[in-house]
C-alpha cells in the first residue's frame, strides 16, 4: 500500500472529466432511468455524488448480463465456421466504487472465472480475465453505512481495500479525501491524475486522520453475526435439513433479484440467436432461485421447491464458494437484504443459523 | 473422499486442459454415421471436421462433452464409445428436449458442435481381477456401456462381467445388435430385462425392474464363479430413484459403498465449474465428478 496524497474535498468527481479525456472508458454512479446505477460517463455532472450504493454492481462491466460467446456460419457443402469474437475490451476505470464490491467481484468472482489457485482446476474464462486485466477498481471509502449493509460482519470493512486498486478515503477536519494505491493498476491510475493531486502533506498525519475515519464509519453496522459458527453449522451435514430453511424461505418468490444484484453471484447460461444456418451463442446471467435452472430433461427436479433453491443460494454464499472457490461468497453488501420485495433476509438465515450452532454446542457441552 | 472406482488423483490431474481462447466454444465434428437404436434413442459416430483436431483428440473411459446444434443450443452426454476405438467417437441420446429433438432430426453428413473431454474417469486399475457388475436401465446405459467394451477390450484382466440392462419395454431397449453378440459369450452374464408389462408374446429376457433382477440373479453369479461380494465392483447409472434402489439392492447383497460406482447426471451448462448449476452441496459434478462412488455420493447433501 502506497499513500499518495490527497484530492480536495469536492474535487473527486473532477477525475471522470480528466480520464474521459485521456480516452478512458470511466463506469460511475450516475441516474439511469431514476435510479442510480453504476454506468459509463464522460462528465463529473453526471454523476451522483450522494448515494451509498448503486442499485447495481459493477460486476456487469466484467460479465456482462449478456455477451457474444462466438458466431456460427454454415457454409453450402454443409461445413461450419465458428468464430471468436475479438476481445478487444477498452481499458475501463470504475470510480466510485464501494469496498464491499470490489472484494466481490476483484476477488470471489475472480477466483470463479480463474484457473483453481489449489490446482483443482485449470479452465479459465478469457471473457472475464481479459476485461479484468483493463479494469481499474477506484474505490470510495463509506462513511454511513445503512441498516441493510454487514461488511464488517463479513471480516470486511467500509474502508477496506481488498480487490481495489486505489482507495479515496474522506479524512479530516476538511473531508479531503485521502487516495491510497494497492496495485500496478492503481499506479498507472494515478500517474494520469496526477494534476489533481495534492502531496507534501504529513503523511503520518493523514494515515492518522484516514484511520480514523474508517473506524468511525465501523461502529455502525447493526447486522453482527460471527461466520464461521454459520459455516460450522453449514458443515455439518445433519444440519441440511434443519427447519430454518423452510421457514424462512417458502415466502420467496422466486424473482431472482438477489441474484441479479449479487456482486458474487456469477451464474449463467447459453442461449442461441439466430438458426442453423447463422447466428450467436450468448452467454447470459442466470439464477439458480429458477426452477428451470436445475430441472434435468427427465423432468427430475433436485430441487423441487423455492425453499429448497433458496437454501442452495444461502449455502453458495457461506459454504460452497468457501469450499469450492476458496474466497468469500458474500461480502455484505446487503442488496439482496434491501432490495427483496417479500423480504427474505440473507442474514436472518446466518443469524439463526449462527444461533442454532451455538445452542448445539452448548446442549454437547 | 478416495475410494475404490475413483483414481485418487481425480481431483488434480483428471481435468483435461481447455485452451482459454476456446473455453466455451465447440469445435465442428460431422455426423459420420447414426444408429437409430429405438424409436427415441439415437446412437451417433461423430468425427472431427478438422484434421488438426482430431489428431488432438483424446479421452478418457466416463468422461464427458458438450454437444452443440447450431441455432437451437448445447446438451451435455458421455461419451459412450471405448477411448481405444480410432477415427470416430460416439454419443447415445434420448430424443426428449429442444437440443436431442434437432439432433435427431439431424442425418448422416450433417455437422454439429462438440467441447470436450470433461470430468474425470473410470479407474480401470482399481477394477483388475475384480468381479464387475454393470446396472443400468434405458438412457443411463450409455455412460457405463463405454466402460463394458473397455473390459471387454482387456477381458483376462478382469473376474465375473455381469450386465443387467433395463428397460421401460422391449421397444425401448438400446444397443440390441451387441447386446446379442454379449449374450452369446461365455465370459459375460448378459441379463436384459423390461419392466412389468413392457414383456412381448415370445420375449426371452427377464421381466423386473433392474435393482429387482439384479437382487435375484447376480447374487448367484457371485457365489458360483465369482469370489464373492467384498471382490464385486459396480457401475450403475440412471434416474436418482432408480440408482438408489441399486445401492439398497447391492448393500443386501454385501456390496460395500465403495465398491459402487456411480456416474452421474446432473444438468449442466459450462462444464468447467463456472455456471454454478451442477453442484450437490459443495460438489461441483462437472470438475470432481461425473463419477463417484456410492459412499461418496451419500456423503453429499439431498439436493440430488
């Protein structure tokens, strides 16, 4: 980690008109269809600087909601050509982003779409990979989190850098805000702000006055669970059939919302456009709250009903990812929380779940 | 996890390296020949378009590919030929969804789409001298019928073979023409059966659904030229509610979990453990299976 100096208070937004000009793709909070979503821009006037978090994440500028996996071409004796679409993906800055998000995407999504980093696996997702390699992850460091968010709980934090290039965190008697560098990235980043940047400052002092406004944003969450009980619980596998998942979830409707706005949720599937003779294959987002999404052509569904397909989504976020992807499968961001329209609850689930292995662990005792 | 049927290095060395450019992009292979197996089976030989990739072309025994029709989408099958057999291999599908029901309607010629090998394989190493004991009913024949011609490729390597194949009808039994050639030998126990009422006038093989005939008659095998259960190994494959009477029927047998083997069939999309659709708990189908033994699979949470 590098500390750089600091932007003035007000100033930030100045950025997206600086790289605009460099020919940089820069993505920010900004008013699509009245809400805001995080979105190309070219000016600082179009962005919304008041906001927490976008109703989107930015994982859309990595794995779009749909893209062009290759085309098909049947030539007259009957032969195909497939081809690959050139991956010429333009160098793009997220600002504005928040750490919940970045750890997401710039590290549990990742390790989805990278080679196993244990050598489970080899295949690896150019698609991804290759946008990640041109993305810049600028994070804004929260200083009000809402009751939905739970970062923290996560063993995150709103001014923690995981998965961000840069970080600006508002410091200070003044709110200056403090820009700090974690990676190659974010050095290539800040050489082309470089104009507006202050340096000189003490930095000890601004360390000092950064710490602190992190810590203060930390003591207001209000969503506390601790994850490695719900992960003990989840471990055990007599546990899979506790009636908390049924309870909890047999009022979700299955609209897939969490699933869309997860940062860590990376699900898709193939559709085809066009017919035999030409067309694209399309990879799309999918969620595993569809039925369709598991049925098998028999008609066998393993999971039969919206409880069950709930449950599959909790344990993906506090187990599966852990196991399988070896990261986190959530980072708190608390979309899924907010934005549920019959309020089903992610951490309900892991505080009751966090409950439920405490209370074994005492009936052992 | 290791058990008997599952190579140990399943996990590290079974998952066949996919360029990054072509991750999810098939590679044409014609049609070279089709075998209508029954009314809504199909057996296709597929071969490589292009010379280069079928000279890279190569398998394992249980793995499997995704198979692509052009403007309609990917299905995923095993591969259901011996990895021995050259120039062409082989797919059987049942005509039953959007992609199998345009492959059907495909004709000799014709080019479709295929990635793979995926998953790991069947550990034939683990099965020398052993006695084998193949069940499966309909369309989960295919996945363990690969296995059966790489036995019988090496045939003094192995104890007893005894197949049960089943079926819905007689109308509905698959590979027939080798099935006959099987029941003529000496060396395989060649039991084929329908369920009850899927019996013609005049039908010869048994009537039963196969966890039944396989309960009445291997047992017997077993005892007389076998060397009994703890030396038996299985492979089954089918519908979950039919592999699990399997394992009911092999456990009285005293057949141990981990001495079945399963291979199984879960919906999939990517293959390569990125489109999150075929894992059973913290299992991912595509990337540590599709073969497992029973142990393991019961092991597994009940999202199956």
């Amino acid at each position: 980690m590098k500390l750089v100096g600091t932007i003035p208070a007000g100033r930030v937004w100045d950025v997206v008109d600086h790289l605009s000009r460099q020919g940089v793709r820069v993505v920010a909070p900004t008013l699509v269809d009245g809400l805001c979503q995080f979105a190309p821009v070219t000016g600082a006037h179009q962005v919304v600087k008041d906001y927490l978090l976008p109703q989107n994440t930015f994982k859309e500028f990595l794995f779009p909601k749909q893209e062009r996996v290759f085309t098909w071409l049947r030539r007259d004796d009957g032969s195909y050509v497939v081809t690959e679409p050139p991956r010429d993906f333009p160098e793009t800055v997220i600002l504005g982003g928040r750490p919940c998000d970045a750890a997401a995407i710039g590290v549990s999504l990742k390790s989805v779409f990278s080679a196993s980093a244990s050598d489970r696996w080899e295949h690896a997702d150019p698609l991804f990979l290759e946008r990640f390699e041109r993305t810049t992850v600028v994070c804004i460091s929260c200083d009000r989190p809402d009751l939905s968010c739970f970062c923290t709980t996560m063993g995150l934090g709103p001014d923690d850098p995981t998965g961000s290039d840069v970080l600006i965190t508002a410091s200070g008697p003044d709110g200056d805000l403090v820009v700090e560098v974690f990676s190659p990235k974010g050095e290539r980043f800040v050489e082309r702000i470089r104009p507006l940047l202050i340096t000189g400052q003490s930095e000890s002092l601004l360390r000092e006055q950064r710490l602190a406004a992190g810590q203060e944003a930390r003591g207001r969450f209000v969503r506390v669970f601790d994850i490695g009980q719900v992960k003990a619980f989840l471990d055990n596998p007599e546990n899979f059939d506790d009636e908390l998942f049924q309870r909890l979830g047999t009022k979700c409707v299955s609209c897939g919302v969490c699933t869309f706005e997860c940062p860590t949720c990376h699900c898709f599937d193939f559709k085809d456009l066009g017919d035999t003779t030409g067309g694209e294959r399309i990879k799309v987002w999918d969620s595993c709250q569809f039925p369709a999404f598991t049925v098998h052509a028999t008609g066998h569904q393993p999971r039969p009903t919206q409880w069950e397909r709930y449950r599959n989504r909790f344990l993906c976020k506090f187990k599966i990812y852990e196991d399988v992807f070896e990261t986190l499968g959530c980072t708190g961001c608390g979309r899924c929380v907010r934005d549920c329209p019959v309020h089903v609850d992610i951490t309900s689930y892991a505080m009751q779940s966090h409950a439920r292995q405490v209370t074994l662990l005492q009936l052992k005792a | 996890m290791t058990g008997i049927g599952m190579s140990s290095s399943a996990l590290t060395s079974a998952h066949t390296r996919v360029s990054a450019a072509s991750l999810y992009v098939p590679k044409p292979v014609r049609v070279r020949k089709i075998i209508r197996e029954t009314h809504d089976v199909c057996t296709f030989q597929l071969e490589f378009v292009d010379p280069v990739h079928a000279a890279a072309f190569t398998y394992r025994t249980g793995q499997f590919g995704e198979f692509s029709v052009f403007g309609v989408g990917e299905a995923t099958f095993n591969i259901s030929s011996s990895p021995n057999w050259k120039g062409y291999f082989e797919c059987c599908f049942r005509k039953i969804g959007l992609v199998t029901g345009a492959m059907a309607r495909l004709k000799e010629g014709d080019v479709i789409g295929f990635r793979g090998p995926y998953g790991n394989s069947y550990d034939l190493d683990a099965m020398h001298g052993r006695d084998l004991i193949f069940a499966a009913g309909g369309i989960g024949f295919p996945p363990i019928r690969c296995l059966v011609w790489r036995v019988l490729e090496e045939r003094e390597k192995f104890g007893s073979v005894v197949i049960v194949h089943g079926a819905r009808s007689h109308r509905d039994l698959i590979y027939q023409r080798e099935m006959a050639e099987w029941s003529k030998r000496r060396d395989i126990h060649m039991i084929k059966t329908v369920d009850p009422g899927g019996d013609p006038e005049g039908w010869d093989g048994e009537v039963g659904f196969v966890p039944t005939v396989l309960e009445e008659r291997v047992p017997w095998v077993l005892e007389r030229e076998g060397k009994g259960p703890a030396n038996a190994m299985a492979f089954t494959c089918g519908p979950p509610v039919m592999t699990k009477f399997v394992i009911q029927a092999l456990t009285r047998m005293g057949i141990g979990l981990e001495q079945i083997v399963l291979t199984l069939e879960n919906k999939m999309k990517c293959a390569v453990g990125k489109c999150g659709r075929c894992n059973i708990g913290s299992t991912y189908v595509c990337l540590e299976g599709p073969i497992f033994n029973a142990a393991q699979v019961r092991a597994m949470p009940d999202d199956q």
